[in-house]
C-alpha cells in the first residue's frame, strides 16, 4: 500500500511489520527518520540480525536473493536493508524484488531506501512492493508545509509555539530540515518543560540564525544544484565582511572531494567511496547527484579554477575573485553554465 507520512507512522506503530518496506526521496532527513523508525521497530519486535546491501550499478541481484533465501545461524528473524540510491533496479533488480514480493520468506522484511524518486521510477516491481506491504515517497516539504511540520515537530518535543515563533523558526531555517531539527532538539533543552507556548520574543532569543550564510552552506548550495540560491547567499557572505581568500579552502576541499567521487560513480562505486570518504549518510544523495551532474575531467577542471581564483584573491592573479567564484559556482550547480568559466 503506498502512504503518506502519518499514515505511515500510525500503521507502523499499530500493526505488525509487513514483509517489505519501500522509502524513496530526495529529502535526506525525512527518508532517514522514517527508515530508522522501521529499524526500530524490527529492533523491538525481536528481528536480532541485520544486513545491508549497497545496489550501486554492477550490483550482484543474486547476492541478495541468495541472502533471502538462505537460513540464519544466529537469529530467528531477520532485517535486509538495501540501500538503493538511484531508484531504479534495473531489469535483474526489478525481477528479484517482484519474486520476493510475491512469495516473502517467514520472519524475514526487506527495507529498500532509494535517495531520488518521481514518478518515472515506479514500476511492476515497486507495484509488487505496494501489494506485499508499504511504499512511502518522501517528496521535499513545499514552503507552505513547512509551518505545519516545525510545529509536529515541536510538538514530538513537548513543545508549544505560537504561529508567529514558528513562522519566525521557518524563516531561520530557510527550508532546510537538518537545520530545523537541530533547532527544535536545541529548543526542547534550553525550553522545555516550561508548560507554555513560546511567543516571538522568546523564539528570537532562544534560536540561533541557522539562515546566516556561512561558506558550508554556500558549497551545499551549489553542490545541490541550487544556482540562484548559491548566488544569494555569496552576495550575502560579501556583505558581511568575508573575504575570498577565506572561503576558498573550503571550496577547493569539497571541488577535490567530488573529483574523486565522480571517477568513483564512472565506475560504479560511488556509494563505496563515500563510505570511504566519511560523507553523511544526510548529504550522500546531494554529492551523489554533484557526482553525477559533470564528468571527471570537468571537476578537475573546477579544481584548477579554484586554484585561479585563490591567486586572484591574494593579488598574484588577474580578474575580479568574487566574479570568479560566482562564476565558478553556477557552473558546479548547472552543467548548462559550464561555459561561465571560459569567458
């Protein structure tokens, strides 16, 4: 059956688990919570042995359906975790799922998370999947929903807000949920138990400015291929008395990191070497996506720019450094901009 999130969290918390659970979405946070609450679950409901698959391109399907076939030697019941990136199985995957799902072995459930979706993913296998238990597509929150999620989870906290305190928390955020989480967690410590609801005052007091542009937001920006919003927030850092020269190590880590990574998606590892690269399960999906939006040779060539700007910054190279680096980032968001960097 295919849910939304509050079906979802009811259904899961009222009735035992089904055999496969299916969580696909590009909002890291949102896709994480729900999938760690159907770990949980299995955790309380005995399942005491846990194996995880990384289906990244080239990935053996029969790996898998070897394991789900096979017999544990240590525990009764047991959780498969397929980490399924892309959302797209493929031929070989999109058989082995529907197999499964038409006859799922006894105390045994399947958990697959997909980091993108849309519905030119679903097929015969996630239809299977929507009959033998639960698909949960997590799209991003649109601004208007953003309230109502700060105050569910305020609320989760033992929280109360005034629509004026949660507007304010929103504006903070800027839309980004890892960053209102980590406020309400914060605001749960500094207010609660308090018994009343927090007004804008006190909102403005106890939250920090998580909107404020600092250089880690700016590379997420435009690693998420968000090129305007990468934009604004460089203009804003200018404003605020940053310098170029300060902000380009950061930039240059990252470029460097994605070069790697990007010959690592070529062939067909990219999941691995993140795991190498100790990149958050939270952004995986946003350097996945950089990874895959310029080959190898035009991230090595991101990487020699910044060297440019970096000398331009500290007056040993020609042009304007904050031109350059706008420029360097709308081509790292958009590969249709490339070109910026030649001109």
């Amino acid at each position: 059956m295919e849910l939304r999130q509050a079906q979802f969290e009811r259904q899961l918390a009222a009735e035992p688990l089904r055999p496969v659970y299916l969580i696909a979405g590009s909002e890291p946070l949102l896709v994480q919570e729900a999938a760690d609450a159907v770990r949980a679950r299995a955790r309380d409901e005995g399942y005491g042995e846990r194996e995880v698959y990384d289906a990244e391109s080239g990935f053996d399907w029969n790996s898998l359906s070897r394991g789900l076939a096979s017999m544990s030697l240590f525990a009764s019941r047991r959780l498969f975790d397929l980490r399924l990136p892309s959302g797209k199985p493929g031929k070989d995957g999109s058989e082995a799922l529907r197999e499964y799902c038409d006859n799922p072995p006894p105390d045994t459930v399947l958990l697959i998370t997909c980091q993108d979706w849309s519905r030119n993913h679903a097929g015969k296998w996630s239809e299977a999947i929507a009959r033998a238990g639960h698909m949960l597509p997590v799209y991003p929150l649109k601004a208007h929903e953003l309230g109502d999620w700060l105050q569910r989870r305020l609320r989760s906290r033992g929280l109360l807000a005034t629509p004026d305190a949660v507007r304010r928390l929103a504006d903070r955020v800027e839309g980004n949920l890892l960053a209102a989480a980590q406020e309400v967690d914060k605001l749960a410590l500094l207010a609660g138990g308090r018994g009343e609801a927090i007004d804008l005052a006190q909102m403005e007091q106890l939250v920090a400015d998580s909107s404020r542009f600092d250089v880690f937001a700016l590379v997420d920006a435009a690693l998420a291929g968000e090129s305007a919003r990468a934009v604004r927030m460089l203009a804003a850092l200018r404003a605020e008395g940053e310098q170029v020269a300060g902000l380009m190590p950061m930039v240059a880590r990252e470029v460097l990191a994605l070069c790697a990574l990007s010959r690592a998606a070529e062939d067909g590892r990219l999941m691995a070497a993140m795991r190498e690269a100790r990149v958050w399960e939270s952004k995986q999906a946003t350097y996945r996506r950089a990874a895959e939006r310029h080959p190898p040779a035009r991230w090595e060539a991101f990487a020699g720019e910044c060297g440019r700007i970096d000398r331009s910054a500290k007056g040993r190279g020609d042009g304007d450094p904050w031109l350059q680096l706008e420029r360097l980032l709308v081509a790292i968001a958009d590969g249709r901009a490339r070109r910026l960097l030649a001109s």
